[in-house]
C-alpha cells in the first residue's frame, strides 16, 4: 500500500512523553544534586543546574506540521491547522491521502497524537511509521486497521529489515481510540524498538544482531503517515467493505514530534549510534524497560494481545524465527 513520509532534522532533544522526559530530566538533576551534596558548589554547578531544567522543557522544541512535513498525495482534500500543530488527513472515493517528513532519522523517538476514524471504519487504515525506500527498505509500523461500528480497532504493528518483514503483533486497543486523542510513540536506539501508546509500552523488539537477527540499524527512515482504502484485506481479511455512504472518513492528528538523530547519510550509522551525553536515546535508561513498564507490557500482551507471530508455527511450518526464542523485554 501506498503509504506517506515525512521527516524533520532537528536537533536532538528529551521526548515529549511522561516515560522519557521525567526519566531523563530525573537523571540530570539528581546528579547535579550529588555533585553539589558533595561539596561541589562551584557557581557553574549553579548554571548547569539552571540549564538542566530549561534545556530539557519539551516547550523549547518547535516541531509543527506545517514546519516538519508535507503532502505527498490527496492535498486536495486534507488540510493542516493555521496554527501548523493539527492535521486532517481525509478517505472518500477520489483518494486517501499522505503526509511523509522532510527528514530522515536514524534512532530516537517519533511520537503523533492520532484520533481516529469513528463509526463504520470497515476497510480503511490509517498508516503511521517510519521506513527508508528500496526493496531492501527497513521499516517500524502502526497500523489501524478499522472495523464497522461497535467492533474494535485491530493495532497492527510490524518491523521490515533489509525488506523482509512477517514479525507482526496484533492488539485491540483497550480505549475508544476515536473518541480522542491518543499518544503513539516509536521510540528506536541501538538496542531495541518500543511502541508505545499513551507511555505503556505494548511490544519490544530487541537487537540481537550479534546473534544472526536482523535489525534496523543501518538506514535512515522518514516519517510517514496516510489513510487509505484497504478493504481488500483490512477487516476480517477483506469481508467487510468499506461503505461510501459513511464517508468521507477522517483521521485527526496533533503535536507530531521527531526527537532523533538526523540522517546525513552512511556517517550517521556510527554518529548516531555512539554513546554520548547528545545522543540521550543511548543512555543507560533506554537499554531495557523498568520493573514498572514490564509490568504495564505484560498487562497489555495477556489481556489485549490477539495475534503474535512468534506463537504461529503453523504458518512457518514449525521452522520459527530466532528472535521467537529470545527475551524480548
């Protein structure tokens, strides 16, 4: 399906989410505070303590639509906000429609807020990931598959390496997610991919590259979004149409956020990769979840997980991907 991106080069800042910006302004000024209960009261200790707690106000970031993205297909009938900050993209018979950024990133966090389609919603998806191009493309997935009214909303996730993909994890979404705004964030290092909804961490993919499984590592990806007609296998594999008569059909967006390392090409593998104070997405908080957001992945994946391709022998004949017998938390 044809899907639409978009990226922004910005530099390189603490996410607008509870799960990453408590976390990391925690770790600057807690150790500012060692540093002055040991007797270091050096009046640059002052500032930098000073700069800790302004430096890292997500306020301080300009990330609007209108400044980080584009339309890529169906402007004629989506439209952005005067302010930048909101954007509709729009489903009827003509077209769907796209918007993909101007950049390229290479790890960090991607974070929407996204309401979508409500009532009848059978056959349409709204696509939200970030991908590189080619037919040897990497590429990390939401996807929304919707359903007619009163049915859930299927969370469709995915990641492609090198172009092959067949990892999906599926979820029912434990809110309305048409009745407002709901926080879907991407967030991508070195070491693992985490999909988040509203700071609850719904799946994790790990790196074990070392170990002969591929991982998204070596490519920039743009980010992209669109809404378009998939009604040949969307709802119930392809059963459910969609009906012209509810359309058109509108996905609603808000505060799109890139806080990752620019691509500038095969250079950023390493830059972006190596451990340093700039390249927050490295440090050690980011190297696996914490006790209390295992807890929150384990409620999510027992109570609204419906598919996991790692538990369909079936379809592989029994011959299981690697990355199925390893711990992915």
């Amino acid at each position: 399906p044809i899907k639409a991106i978009h990226s922004s080069r910005r530099k390189a800042s603490i996410p607008n989410n509870p799960h990453f910006n408590g976390e990391k302004r925690a770790v600057n000024f807690f150790w500012l505070l060692e540093m002055k209960m040991a007797g270091f009261s050096h009046p640059l200790l002052v500032a930098l303590s000073v700069f800790a707690l302004v430096a890292f106000n997500p306020s301080s970031v300009d990330a609007k639509f209108a400044k980080s993205t584009y339309f890529t297909w169906g402007a004629h009938h989506a439209s952005m906000s005067s302010n930048g900050e909101d954007l509709q993209l729009v489903l009827d018979k003509t077209s769907g429609s796209a918007i993909q950024s101007k950049r390229a990133f290479l790890f960090g966090s991607i974070e929407m807020l996204i309401k979508l389609v409500p009532g009848n919603s059978a056959g349409t998806v709204t696509a939200y990931y970030v991908s590189s191009t080619g037919d040897r493309h990497d590429e990390i997935d939401f996807e929304f598959l919707g359903n007619v009214s009163g049915q859930p909303y299927i969370i469709h996730t995915n990641v492609y390496v090198q172009g092959n993909g067949s990892r999906e994890q599926q979820f029912y979404p434990w809110f309305d997610p048409t009745a407002d705004y709901h926080n879907y964030t991407i967030h991508w290092n070195p070491t693992a991919i985490v999909w988040y909804v509203d700071s609850i961490p719904i799946r994790v993919y790990r790196n074990y590259e070392s170990q002969g499984v591929p991982y998204p590592n070596k490519q920039g990806m743009k980010v992209y979004s669109s809404l378009w007609n998939a009604d040949n296998w969307a709802t119930r594999g392809g059963l459910e149409k969609i009906d012209w008569n509810s359309a058109p059909f509108i996905a609603r967006y808000r505060n799109f956020r890139a806080r990752a390392c620019k691509w500038n090409g095969p250079p950023s593998i390493t830059e972006c990769a190596v451990s340093t104070p700039g390249n927050w997405w490295t440090s050690p908080a980011y190297k696996q979840l914490s006790f209390a957001k295992q807890g929150q992945m384990k409620w999510v994946r027992d109570n609204h997980m419906i598919y996991d391709y790692c538990k369909d022998s079936k379809r592989f004949n029994g011959n299981m991907p690697s990355e199925c017998f390893k711990p992915q938390l």
